[in-house]
C-alpha cells in the first residue's frame, strides 16, 4: 500500500519512487515478450503477404508546356492583368480532364490493340472485362473512356506552364503507353484547334479573291469592248495620273473593307460565344468605348491617309531622301500617337468589369472572351476611322476627276474601275496567300517537354513502408494485449 506525505504547500504526494511505475510496465512487458513477438511476427507475416501478392502498380508521366505567349492569336494582345495565362492553364486542364479527350484517346487505344508493334498482348485497359475476368477481345469506347479518368491525372507544376500527365496501370508498358497516347492525341487536338481558327480566315479571302477576281474580269472586259467600238486607246498624261491614283486610293479603301468584314465575322463568333453565358453582356460590350480612346484612332487614320495620299501622289520619288524623310516622321507620329492608344485602352479595358478577370472557371472564361470582343471591336473603330478619312481624300480626288475632258471621261471611268478592281485583287491576293502561309505553320501552343518512359520501379505497394508499419503495429498490438491481461488479472 502507498504512503503519502504532505509537502510545504500543503500537497500531497505519493512516497513511491515514480522509477517503480516503470520498472513495473518494463516487467509486465518482459513476463508477455511471447505475445509481443508473436504479434510482431503475424502482423508482420500478414502484411508481407499482402503486400506481395499485391500487383505492383507502374506511374509514367509526360510533360506538356502551353506555350501561350508564343503562339500567334493565342492570347489577347492586350493582357494588361498577366492573368489570362493562368486562365488559360485553367482552361488546358479542363479540356485535358473532359470526357471528349479521354474518348479520343479510347479511340486511338483501340485502333493500337497492341502494346507495341513487337508484342501480341493486347492493351490490357482495352479489354473487356466479365465477372473481374478480362477477356480477349475489345471493349467499347465508353468503357475504355471510363477506365481512364479513373487511372491518369494532370497537374500543373508550380510557377510554370507545364502540366504533368500522369498515368498508372500494373503493366509497365500500358502505364507509358497511356500517358504519351493522352499527349500525343492532345497535342494533336490542340493542332486542329489553331488550325481551324485559320483555315476560316483563309477560306473568307479565298471566297473574296474569287469574286475580285470575277469583278477585275468584268471591268477588263468592258474597258476592252469600249475601246473597240470608241476607238479609244489611252488618256492624256494627266487624266492618267488623277485616274492612276483614284484608283489606288479607292483599292486601300475596299481593303480596309475587306478587313473590317473579316474582322466583323471573329467578331461575331466572339460574340456568340459569350452569349452562351452571358446573355446580355455581348451587346453592352460591343456597345463600349471612350472618348478619348476614338480620338486617338481619328487622329491616326488620319495620318495613316496622309502617308498612303504621300505614297500614291510621289510614285517616281521613291528612294528620294526628302520623300524617305517625310515618310519616317509620318510613321514616327504614328508609332507616338499609337503608343498613346495602347496606354489609353489599357485604362479603359480596366474599367470594364474588372472584377471578372481572372475569376476561376466560368467567370475566367468569361473575362477571356469578354477581353477579346474588347479588341476586336477596338481595331473595327480604328479601321472605320481610316476608312472614313480615305473618303474624305478620295471625295477631294473626284473634284479633279470631274475635270478630265468630257471625250476622255467615259474611258477615264473604265481604266478607274479596272484599276481598282486589279489593284484590289492584288492587296486581297497578298492577304491570301500570307493566311495560307500562317494555316499552314500554325502549330498550335503545346509542346511536348518530355516523353513518358516505361517505368522498371513501382510506385506502389511500397515493401519497405508496408513491412515498416507492420510491424509497428504488430509490436503496438502486442504490447496492448500485454498490458491489458495484466491490468485484467485480479489474482
């Protein structure tokens, strides 16, 4: 029995050395070592068997970086937050994670069967499975598509814009296979993406070419039947002149035209878009603008006009230094008033919502296309502006072609109407060809970092960690059972 002394303070404590308490647990632990090390060695002994008769499961993994500042027409060129890459990882992912890629990539599995050109095993997530028995022979697309969202996941890798595409599978082969099928059938999507975004611009110049080149036809044909039955061949040198550069000033004109429908058509697309989500917000958009932001378009169409009136008036003066000087400071004013605009519409983009940008997944989508109808209509503005001044100048320009003689006028109007229609025809050609050339180099904003490669180490289940618990449980639960007999003996 305990005794109990009482200290200065009126405690009291117990006269039995705390080193006893110890000493007594260590003799109970000691008297049941029998049932600690049979614990040990069953908890263990299970743990083993389990583990190795356990399928090992293999990770590959590949590495893909959206190369989003580098790729053309991939990101808004007025990103003034820097957070329409983070959205646009955000979106990448998604698209990664959706069952239309999985599908894809169930599809080209498929089409494979085997895993390797040298091997006759099928791929095993390909095959069908009745009563946990996989069988010899395909399983359907959904099937496949559901085995893989369960066994490949994708992660971005901090401060970068590189996603990691991991895959597992207990075949080593499969789990390599998997990762670089997702990759390669991504990159491909990616590809297509880009590329049909171009091919719509290139397919909208080539119909505009042929009908430019239907109307040059024409107005050759009539110049030419006119001056079969007039018997008129020619102008005088001056009448000439006025007609050669009418007809210049009128071909940049129906340019820009051509260029405002085009845009006017990715506009719309935009706007459709957005629509989906945000039934309302597309005409309020497209109905924004500033003041100050119009005037500065006005002010650089205007010079733009004076430098294309410098071009066409002064044909003979080219390589002129007082013809080359007047051009530089015209584009020096531009390049100033345009370094304005940009400051200026990155203010008013500022303005518009601006709690949108950068918002995760719906709202991020969002401010994405909300940004780029912004633009779009922002370059409309400014090609609208230069149009109107080219008609200003090209009215001014009709006074002096009023003046050519009347004999003259009827021939004047043809050679007018055939030279624009040629000169026309030749800006929309040049515009063609360089939107087939941009088709055809586009390659997309994914690029593959790295590869996956048959893994030889498991990730899974880990023989050091598993044997390690085990018996750490096994040595716990024995001494458990140690102490509780004891502190259930009442002899």
């Amino acid at each position: 029995m305990e005794n109990f002394v009482t200290n200065g303070n009126g405690d009291t404590q117990s006269d039995v050395p705390r080193d006893s308490h110890l000493q007594e647990y260590l003799s109970i632990i000691l008297r049941g070592k029998w049932i600690i090390i049979a614990s040990l060695l069953l908890v263990t002994g299970a743990t083993a068997i389990f583990t190795f008769k356990t399928k090992p499961v293999y990770e590959a993994t590949s590495l893909v970086l959206i190369d989003v500042k580098g790729s053309q027409g991939s990101m808004p060129f007025l990103d003034f937050t820097g957070l329409a890459a983070n959205n646009k990882i955000t979106n990448e992912l998604e698209i990664l994670k959706s069952r239309s890629m999985a599908e894809a990539v169930a599809g080209a599995l498929i089409k494979q069967v085997r895993l390797d050109g040298s091997s006759s095993d099928m791929i095993p997530i390909i095959q069908k499975v009745e009563d946990d028995v996989p069988q010899q022979k395909l399983a359907d697309v959904h099937e496949v598509t559901r085995s893989l969202l369960k066994v490949v996941t994708f992660s971005p890798i901090r401060e970068s814009d590189v996603i990691r595409i991991t895959a597992k599978s207990t075949e080593p082969k499969e789990a390599s296979l998997v990762a670089n099928t997702y990759t390669r059938m991504y990159a491909e999507r990616n590809l297509n993406t880009s590329r049909t975004r171009s091919r719509a611009v290139r397919e909208f110049l080539q119909d505009q070419l042929t009908l430019k080149k239907t109307s040059l036809d024409t107005a050759e044909a009539t110049l030419q039947s006119y001056m079969r039955t007039a018997g008129m061949v020619s102008l005088d040198g001056q009448s000439n002149k006025v007609v050669e550069q009418l007809s210049q000033l009128e071909a940049t004109r129906d340019g820009i035209e051509v260029d405002i429908r085009s845009r006017t058509k990715t506009l719309t697309s935009y706007k459709e878009e957005l629509i989906k989500q945000e039934p309302t917000l597309a005409k309020n958009i497209g109905e924004s603008s500033d003041a100050y932001v119009k005037k500065l378009q006005e002010q650089i169409a205007a010079l733009q006009v004076q430098r294309d009136v410098v071009v066409v008036t002064n044909p003979s003066y080219v390589g002129d230094e007082r013809y080359s000087e007047k051009l530089r400071e015209l584009d020096a004013q531009i390049s100033s008033l345009r370094k304005t605009l940009q400051g200026k519409t990155q203010a008013f983009l500022k303005t518009i919502g601006p709690g949108e940008v950068g918002g995760g997944g719906t709202t991020g989508f969002v401010a994405q296309i909300k940004q780029k109808i912004i633009e779009q209509q922002i370059e409309l503005d400014a090609l609208a502006a230069r149009k109107r001044a080219l008609n200003a100048v090209i009215g001014e320009y009709e006074g002096q072609f009023n003046l050519i003689p009347e004999k003259s006028i009827e021939l004047a109007k043809l050679q007018r109407a055939r030279l624009s229609n040629e000169k026309l025809y030749l800006l929309v050609e040049e515009k063609y060809n360089e939107a087939a050339i941009t088709e055809k180099s586009e390659f997309g904003y994914v690029d593959i970092v790295d590869p996956a490669i048959v893994p030889t180490v498991p990730v899974s289940p880990n023989v050091r960690v598993n044997l390690m618990l085990g018996a750490l449980i096994g040595l716990a639960l024995g001494i458990a059972i140690v102490l509780l007999r004891s502190y259930l003996d009442v002899r």
